[in-house]
C-alpha cells in the first residue's frame, strides 16, 4: 500500500508537485502515467524519502519510507537502472543488497535465474551492460529481499518485447500474489495491459484517477435506428447533446435507458443500442494531458 | 477512429489473462519481516566490501601496498641496510599518510559520482548511519593497513639485521608508533571529512593535496598566514605527531587544525547527507 496525500514539491518558483494525491492497493497494479517533466520520477522519489517534500506526505505500508525498519524488506525499488556502480559486476550488486537486506547470498542466485541473467553475465561489469541487462538487474535488486511493495520506475526501457512480455507476466504475478506495484511507463499499450489502476498526473497535477477499466470505459451511448435524423431531433429536444457517430448512428451523452424511452416516444425504432465505445488509453492521455504537454510541432 | 478502439477493447489484457504466467516469480522469504532496522555492523560490512570490490579500489590499495613494499626495499638495499627501525617505520607511514586518505575520498564521492547513493540511501534511510559506517570501515581499513606495514617494516628490519648484517636498533618508543599510527588515520579521516564536503572526486582529491603546498606558498608570501598556519596548516601540526610527545601547545595547534579540517568538514557533511535530495 502506498498513500501520497496532499504531496507538493517546490523548486524555488518551479511547482514540481501541485497537491498530489493517490493510492496504490494492495494485489493491484497501478500504473503512472503523465507526459515527460509531469513529476512521476519526482512523486516516486518522496515516496522513496529521496526527495524532501514541501508539504504533504507519503506513506508506505503506513509509514514514512524513512520509519521502514530495513527498507529492502519492505519496498522494492527500481528508480533508476543506471545508478549502480559501473565497476561492479550484477552479482555484486546483488550481493551488496543482500548483505544490507539480510538475506542469504543463495538468493541473489535465485534473482538472476528470476530475471534471466545468466551466470556469465551476472559477472561482467555493470559497464558493459545493456540497458535491458540493467533494468533485468534492476528488477532483480528490487526483488531481493521478497518486498511487499514495488515502485518501479520505466521498467520496460530498452527491454526487447520478449522482456516487456516477461515484465508484464512478473507485476502481474507479483500483484496477484498481494503485492502492490507501482509503475511508471510511457509505454501506453503496456500500461493499458498491466495495470488494474491508473494514475494520470500532468503539470505537476492529478488529473485523473482511478480503475483502468473505469478510466477506459466510453462515455454515452451508440444508437442506430431506422431514422437518425429523428432521433437526434427527438434526444436534442430531450435535452441531451447527441453527434453522429463515425461508425454510423449517433452518440448520445447519456444512458441506454435514456436513449431508449426517447425513441419510444418519437416513435423512431431502434436497430441498434450500446454503451459508448470504450476510448484507448492513448487517447485518454492525450486528452487528459493536452493542457500539460509540451508543445508539439504541429503535423 | 471507433474502429481503432473497438479492436483495442477486444484485445485488452488478452495476453495476460489468456496465457499462463510463463515468468517465474522470486520464492517468498520465509518468516517474518524485520521489525527492526539494519545492524550497524552490516552496514561497516557493507562499506567495507565496496572499498575493494571495484577495480578503482583494489588497485589503490594495491598501489598503497607496491608503494610501501619500494620504500622498504630501497631502505634494504641502501647502506647495507643500515637503518634504525624508526627510519623503516618512517618510510611505510610517509607513503599511507599520502595516499589512504583517497581511501576515505572514494568510499564516499564514489556514492555520488556513480550515482550509487540512490540504492544505498533506499535500503538504509537513516542517512547518517550510513555515513558513520563508512567512517568506521575507513578506519578499520586505515588500522589494518598500519599495523600490517609496522609489522612489515619490523620483519624488513629484521632481515636486514640477520641477512645484511646490520645494526640492530629497535629503539622506537610506544608513542612514537601511536603518533604515526594517529598521523596515518588522521589524513585518513581528512579524505573522508574532504569527500563528504563535496562530494566529488577529482575536486576532493586536488583539494587535499593542494592544501598543504597552498600554506606554504601563502606562508611564504604572508607572515600572517605563516603564523596562522602554525594552527592551521595540518601538515605542520600533525608533525609532531611522528617525533611521539607534544607540548600542550602542539596539542592545542593540533586540536585546532583537526577541527578545522577534519572535524568541521565532517559535521558540515553529516548534515548535508541526511537533509539533501539524493539524485
């Protein structure tokens, strides 16, 4: 469980965090999604007790990460791949993490194997590795001392998507065995099929929250009937905003039933009545993030 | 535009939900998670392994090792070897005095320069444990390396005197084998003190050599700095230090120029370390 309640982060005037708040359960993957410079790697690090707040507060397990009796034990974190030492071999890493953790060295045998670091790599120098071996390792180190938590920030960068796959397969187990994962990526598609919930921040500001499915799912209803032109006549009159369709039929801005009795009434037949298409996530973010984005050259 | 979505709403999590999980998971850890914090002791572990578990480390304190051993065998041969303990003393302490304070540099520029501080300062948050631990793995390291090169430069004596035939003078007193131990792990806690204060390599080190050539220039050029180097100047007021007995006023110039150096520095960094962002 992670909570950031009424989290802001100033840098002199530049406002990183603007009264962020969110949650992330328990057994569920909650993705954090926001357009570069939204404050993500910002957030993950308070969280993490890297970064000082201004004011607010986050909470893991119901403490500060600071009041974590030793952290490892607790909260797995991959923040950064390339924040290890270039001269020291993966296994060293491990190694080092596994002393401050306290868990046996056979364990760091059992992250290599887990994320696929064979015996050969494991010893060569963290310079020469790839940026996929690094986020491999990362994971690897996060995962050592069996955490209850993991945050995890772009875990799928410079993975090939045999290892985004793999990623993918891990959260979810991780989460469907009661962990709870945070995780930030710009990878949507990604993020659409891990992630049970979803954070969107943008400019430093939630601007949505909630269950994927709740965040994907349409708005409005999709009607077809023998004469649309009657029916909008008919739903507009009702009071509800309609547009045609690109499919075909309209789009109301209200519930089937809704649709269905002013059809009724204006006496036009119905051949076709669902709930809104659902939006991708692409799109959502698009929507969501558009007052925070960068500005884009126009194509 | 529907149509994109509607393919995307049927393929949603498909795969996930679809396919077994073909990725193995990490065994759970049996018992119970800790309730307390990391033992001291596992974090000087900790600091010590990373002094030489990189190349950089372990060829500076081979280097350190190479060093001593040339002085020694310089000695050995000069003269038929025909020196007092003291000179064979001198001669390892001179070169660890010189170089172990990068000991203390790396162990905690290295943190920031490789980035490294962003795990370390996660698996312990208690900041200034950590900071200690690599104060005391330093100094661990520093008595090591004295006793190891006064023993060395025993034996080296030794065989000079049943090998070369020369003169057997052991005439060291206790405390001068103190001081120069103190002079040794005193440069040490400099380099530490140094690091911590900015927390980058190559600006610790130039820092800590500059130091003492930077008095004496200034003292050459400035009788006040000349006489504030008398309190000031480490170099100097460490000096003694070899010779085993200090006047109260030698202690005072010493005590001064620790806490300037040494002392403040450290603090300063201490308390850097546990407020800053870690990047």
């Amino acid at each position: 469980m992670i909570t950031v309640d009424h989290l802001t982060k100033r840098y002199g005037a530049f406002t990183a965090l603007d009264d962020v708040s969110f949650s992330a359960r328990p057994g569920r993957v909650t993705g954090f999604l926001g357009p570069n410079g939204a404050g993500k790697t910002t957030a993950m690090r308070v969280v993490a007790g890297l970064t000082p707040a201004s004011s607010g507060t986050a909470t893991v397990l119901g403490r500060p990460y600071a009041a974590l009796p030793t952290p490892g034990r607790h909260v797995g974190l991959l923040l950064d791949a390339s924040a290890q030492h270039a001269g020291r071999t993966g296994r060293e890493v491990l190694t080092l993490g596994a002393i401050l953790t306290g868990v046996d060295r056979r364990r760091v045998d059992e992250m290599l194997d887990v994320v696929g670091l064979t015996e050969k790599e494991s010893l060569r120098r963290v310079r020469n590795y790839s940026l996929g071996m690094r986020q491999r390792l990362g994971l690897a180190h996060a995962l050592l001392g069996d955490p209850e938590v993991l945050v995890l920030d772009e875990p799928a960068n410079g993975l090939d998507p045999a290892g985004i796959r793999w990623m993918r397969d891990v959260l979810r187990g991780y989460a469907a065995r009661g962990g709870t994962v945070l995780l930030s990526s710009h990878l949507l598609n990604e993020i659409e099929r891990v992630a049970d919930d979803l954070v969107v921040i943008g400019n430093g500001r939630v601007v949505a929250a909630g269950t994927t499915d709740e965040l994907l799912s349409g708005t409005g209803t999709v009607a077809r009937s023998v004469d649309d032109a009657a029916l909008a006549e008919a739903l507009r009159a009702a009071g509800v905003a309609v547009s045609p369709s690109a499919t075909g039929g309209l789009v109301a801005e209200t519930d089937a039933d809704t649709v269905g009795r002013v059809a009724l009434g204006a006496g036009v037949a119905l051949r076709e009545l669902r709930a809104g298409d659902e939006r991708g996530l692409e799109e959502m973010f698009l929507e969501l993030t558009a007052g925070a984005a960068r500005e884009e050259v126009a194509a | 535009m529907s149509t994109t979505t509607a393919t995307t709403t049927t393929t949603r999590r498909a795969p996930a939900d679809s396919t077994p999980h073909v990725a193995r998971l990490p065994e759970p850890l049996a018992g119970p998670r800790p309730a307390r914090g990391i033992p001291f002791g596992r974090l000087v572990r900790a600091e010590l392994r990373k002094m030489i578990d990189t190349r950089a480390g372990r060829w500076l304190l081979v280097a350190i090792g190479v060093v001593i051993a040339g002085a020694l065998t310089v000695l050995f041969v000069q003269q038929g070897g025909d020196h007092p303990y003291g000179a064979y003393l001198q001669a390892t302490a001179m070169p660890m005095a010189l170089l172990l304070p990068v000991v203390g540099i790396l162990a905690v520029t290295s943190e920031w320069s490789q980035r490294t501080a962003l795990v370390t300062f996660t698996l312990e948050a208690r900041r200034a444990r950590v900071a200690w631990a690599k104060v005391v793995a330093a100094l661990a390291v520093g008595v090591v390396a004295v006793v190891l090169s006064f023993a060395l430069a025993a034996a080296v004596h030794a065989a000079a005197i049943g090998l070369r035939g020369a003169t057997g003078d052991w005439g060291v007193e206790g405390t001068v084998l103190l001081g120069a131990g103190g002079y040794v792990l005193l440069g040490l806690l400099q380099g530490l003190a140094f690091g911590m204060l900015l927390r980058n390599t190559p600006a610790a080190v130039v820092l800590y050599y500059v130091l003492p050539t930077g008095w004496s220039i200034l003292g050459s050029l400035w009788s006040a700095a000349a006489s504030a180097g008398e309190w000031l100047d480490l170099n100097r007021t460490m000096q003694p230090l070899f010779g085993g007995s200090l006047t109260g006023e030698q202690w005072a110039q010493l005590g001064t120029s620790v806490g300037v150096w040494v002392l403040l520095p450290l603090l300063v960094g201490m308390v850097w370390v546990t407020r800053a962002e870690v990047k």
